[in-house]
C-alpha cells in the first residue's frame, strides 16, 4: 500500500539508502572475509596426536595376598577420572619431557599443550599433545602414555 502524500514505497527507500551507503556496505563485504583469511594464514599450525592407555582393574598384590582391594568398590568412571589426573602431575610431564628428549619446553607448558581424559563406557584414558611438528606431537604423545604407566607402576 503506497502512502497518499506522495512518498516512495519502503523498497525504493531501501535501494536509495544502499545507493548512498554502497562504500560501506562493499567495504564490510570484502574486508570481513578479507581479514579472516588474511589471520588464518598468518596462524601458526598446531598439530594434535594421540595415544591410548587401557586401565586394569587388576591387582596383582591383593590377589596374591588374598586381600580385598581397595579400588574394587570405586565406580568406574571415578576410577579413570583419578587416573587422568594422576596423568596431569608435573611429575609425569617431566619425565615425558627428557624421555623424549624435549629440552626446550617446561612441564608447565607441556602440560598446557596436552590433555588426558577418560573415554566414556571404557576403561581407557586418551592423552594427546599438541604441537607445530606433527612428529613431535606423535612423538610426545606416546612417550607421555609411556611414562604415565611407568609413573603409576
């Protein structure tokens, strides 16, 4: 329905408006896409590895001593989540670190560049590590499942 004192409709006010604002609405189409391409490329690139423990629920001590074991009665899923962050011990990092031979990196900042976390419905606990070589986060990961198991032992 046209207004009867002779004004346009919305739409040609809409394309008049597009028309005198043509510079800002082109500066937002290119230049949004164009920075997020620009920062992307400029990101350095982390690559993630992975390694996987399975957690026992044996005890070999109790079951040749004929005694009750006391993580017996724990659920399953407290039992892993306690083992995961046993995992996270700067302890544990570091002998991660000088396994693998690492000499330039902190525990701290391994530590902050890993994860290890329960897999759900499982008796599994997954650690991954991340870092700008692929090798190295392979590397990393594995080592840091190893001395993880040795550290528990």
């Amino acid at each position: 329905m046209h207004d009867l004192r002779g004004e346009g409709s919305p739409l040609s006010d809409y394309l008049r408006v597009t028309r005198r604002r043509k510079w800002v609405i082109a500066a937002a189409v290119v230049l949004v896409p164009l920075t997020a391409v620009v920062a992307s490329l400029l990101q350095e690139r982390i690559h993630e590895a992975s390694a996987e423990v399975l957690l026992s629920r044996q005890n070999l001590a109790a079951s040749l001593t004929g005694t009750q074991d006391p993580n017996a009665s724990l659920q399953a899923d407290r039992l892993a989540q306690t083992q995961a962050d046993v995992a996270r011990a700067p302890v544990v990092a570091k002998r991660t670190l000088d396994a693998a031979g690492v000499t330039d990196q902190a525990p701290e900042d391994f530590i902050d560049a890993s994860s290890v976390f329960p897999r759900q419905n499982a008796d599994i606990l997954e650690f991954r590590v991340r870092d700008p070589s692929p090798a190295l986060a392979s590397r990393l990961a594995t080592e840091y499942a190893r001395q993880f198991i040795r550290y528990r032992r």
